[in-house]
C-alpha cells in the first residue's frame, strides 16, 4: 500500500509533553467499527468482562540515550539493540564522522566503547558498539552516564529531566532491555489494578524488548518497500497456555499496547494457538494482516505515516482509523507517548 495512505494532519498542541495525574485518569478513546465512545482509562473495569485477559509487556527501559567524545568529536547516540552482554546496536547522529576502531568516551570516561561495525542498514547511521565492561556491568554503568531516551517529538521539545525516569517506566518494569517504552500500560496505577482484580479480570506478562527502531520514520512510498526493525520478545510456556486457556473458553485476549500486538502475532500459529516464543521478531503489519491472537488492543495515538499507525488500521480498519483520529482530533485527545489512550476492537473483515 502507499504510506500516503496512512497520512493525517496533526495539531503541534496535542502531543503531550508529561503525562496526566493520576495515569489512570488519562482519556480513552473505544472504538468498534463505527461506534466511538470517550471514556477513561479507569472504565476498563467496567468494559471489559471477567473472561477476559489483559496481556502487558514486563520490559524495562535502559536510559539508552548516551553523550560521548572521540578526539575532538561529540557523539551522540541512541542504543537500540543488544547484540551481547557488553555489546550494542546504536543509531548515530553524523555517523560519518566516526569510524570502526574509534574508542568512545561516554560520560567523561566513566564508561568506555569501541565501533565494531557501521551500517546504514534504516537509512540512518548506525554502529556496533563494543563496551569496555564485564557481562553484568553495562546496565549499572548505563544507569550512570545515560538519560532516558524519550522519543523525538518529545526530546526536540523539551530538556529530558529525572522526573522522565519514573514517567517513561511502566509499573510492571521489570526485565532490562527496552530503549522505548511500552507506552499503553504507562496508564496503569495501583488503584487501576486494584479495581480490574475486584471486577475479575485476569492479567499475564510476556516481554518485548522495545527498540529504537519503533521511531524510525518510513522512507518509502509502498510499505512493501520498508524494513522492519527486529526486537527480542520472550513469551514462556505458562503464558501461552494461560492465553490459549482463556481463548477455549470463550474470553477474549487484550494486547496493551502494539508490542504485545506484535509479539503475540509472532507467536500464533495458522490454527489459532499460541506457541512458546523466545527470539527477536520484525513482523509487520499493514492491512490486510490475518490477525489470529489478539481480540482488543489498548494503545495510544501514533504518528502520521508510521509503523504504528498502519498496524492499529490494519487491526480496526483503515477508514474506521481515519474517522477515529479525525474524532480524537476533534475532541482534544493528547496524542503519543505520554498522551491519552484508545481501546480497539478488532474488525472482522480484512483489507486487502
């Protein structure tokens, strides 16, 4: 299809800088074909049913965002891909000044790099970064001399700050790797937890380790034409079971956010049943897509033009997606990462 397509004109004034307080009062957006409803992230309770599962992603965010020299040159870097313990894939900003062998100094000395490889493999720089470390110490380290790596149309308009560190972490963080967040279950409190517990509704973790890759824009002018970025996801033989669990007996299955979409996708077979998945996986999903795990997909409001964008089309349906955002638009919807939330059904025809 033309990326064209998927084209929208976004007012500056909705993308939201911080998140609102408490993050279960943020708005969402239900859409089911033609039906659009406004609710709030703390209606779900009352949405969903009790035979139904909500599924998170349990990845934690690396603050992945380094600043470095070389001689007389700056680097600046985003990690978003780990390829070992103690080595990295990296975007580059003016990767050609850099060259395989330079030794990078990040954090004044604190923390030590060697280029290994460089490639254009996204249409941007990027390199192999090599750490001066012991396997185990690089995450501590990052800690020390990195900052959260928030995504562009965030970053380009404010400073990021510490109160980023607890804004841009979800609450079911736990397994170290992401450099972008899951942003969907950034909603989620205590209180919201508390109240799906009480209504019924089941909830399992698998783990996607989201890379920067998610923020690269798309180049070509036919999705047939872009490459996907791959991410390690980790889906353990206990979930997969639970979900399948549910599936038999008539629930339905809740993807919170498009990177337990994409796993989940990954890991379904053509009957229906999801399999036990570790690996990376660079599925992509434009209309057309025959979804066979997810039944509903929480998830914030994406980019014009983007990866994202096309798969939430593909999910609910290109011109249901269009009439949605012209809505949220419309109504003031705070959109992108630390913006308002939307519940999707999935549509039960398929664009070809």
């Amino acid at each position: 299809m033309r990326v064209d397509a998927f084209d929208f004109t976004l007012p500056e004034s909705l993308i939201a800088l911080r998140p609102v307080e408490p993050r279960h009062h943020a708005r969402m957006m239900a859409v089911l074909g033609e039906d659009i409803k406004d609710n709030h992230v703390y209606d779900l309770p009352k949405i969903l049913t009790k035979n139904d599962i909500l599924v998170f992603n349990d990845t934690k965010v690396l603050p992945a965002q380094l600043y470095g020299r070389c001689g007389d040159k700056t680097m600046e870097c985003n990690l978003h891909k780990r390829i070992s313990p103690i080595s990295w894939k990296a975007f580059v900003k003016k990767s050609r000044k850099f060259n395989v062998g330079d030794v990078i100094q990040f954090g004044d000395g604190a923390l030590v790099a060697k280029i290994i490889a460089k490639s254009d493999t996204h249409q941007i720089g990027e390199i192999d970064l090599e750490f001066d470390v012991k396997p185990g110490e690089l995450e501590a380290k990052l800690h020390e001399v990195g900052m959260m790596p928030l995504p562009p149309y965030i970053a380009a308009r404010r400073n990021i700050d510490a109160q980023d560190n607890g804004d841009y972490q979800t609450i079911f963080a736990k397994n170290e790797g992401a450099v972008a967040a899951p942003t969907a279950s950034l909603h989620y409190t205590p209180e919201l937890l508390a109240a799906l517990d009480d209504a019924g509704i089941a909830r399992v973790t698998l783990t996607l380790h989201v890379g920067a890759g998610t923020f690269l824009p798309v180049k070509v002018e036919d999705t047939n034409d872009h490459k996907m970025h791959a991410e390690w996801g980790l889906i353990t033989p206990e979930v997969a079971a639970t979900l399948n669990k549910v599936r038999e007996n008539g629930g339905r299955i809740v993807a919170v956010g498009t990177t337990v979409l994409r796993l989940l996708e990954s890991a379904v077979d053509e009957s229906g049943i999801i399999q036990p998945f570790s690996g990376d996986t660079d599925i992509f999903i434009t209309p057309g897509f025959q979804f066979r795990a997810v039944d509903i997909l929480q998830t914030n409001f994406h980019l014009p033009r983007s990866t994202l964008f096309m798969l939430v089309s593909a999910f609910a349906g290109l011109d249901t997606m269009r009439k949605a955002y012209n809505h949220a638009i419309d109504h003031q919807y705070r959109f992108y990462s630390y913006g308002d939330s939307s519940l999707l059904f999935r549509q039960t025809s398929y664009i070809p």
